[in-house]
C-alpha cells in the first residue's frame, strides 16, 4: 500500500518516472532535451524507455515542425491522467 512502491509498479522504474518528472514539470519534449537531464541517462536506457512509454500510450511521438530531424513528446490522455501520480 506504499504509494512509492505502487508508484514504481506502475511507471516501471525510476527513469521511466524521471522522463514523465520532466516532460510534466520542467517542460522538456525531445530525446535531446531528456539526454541532458542532470540523472545522466544511457542513450540505450533513455530510448528503450521513450519506445515503452509510447507503446503503452503514455506519450505520443510526433515529427518537430522545426526541424525534422527531432521527435517530440507529448503526453497522452492517458499520460495525462498519471499526473496526480506523479
């Protein structure tokens, strides 16, 4: 019943929770940005991560009108309703 532990069952694990931390809370929305977080993420980790959390339907990857050569992240309504999780 430990809200930090159900937490983790549900997010998977600490950096799956750092990446939806940083997309909620400080604004980042592309693998650059979340590369660039102080936990220092593996390029590995933070890709496999990024791949689950879409495949789940927590976030959605979409082309940067921008600049093509960037993916952006954005939370699903699903992902959205993790917030008070969070």
């Amino acid at each position: 019943h430990c809200p930090v532990n159900f937490g983790l069952e549900v997010f998977g694990d600490k950096w799956t929770l750092l990446i939806l931390r940083d997309i909620v809370f400080r604004g980042k929305k592309s693998y650059g940005e979340f590369l660039k977080s102080e936990e220092g993420f593996a390029t590995n980790l933070l890709a496999s991560r990024l791949e689950m959390l879409t495949n789940e339907e927590i976030l959605e990857k979409s082309e940067n009108q921008d600049d093509a050569r960037t993916d952006i992240y954005r939370l699903t309504p699903k992902g959205l309703d993790l917030i008070p999780i969070i």
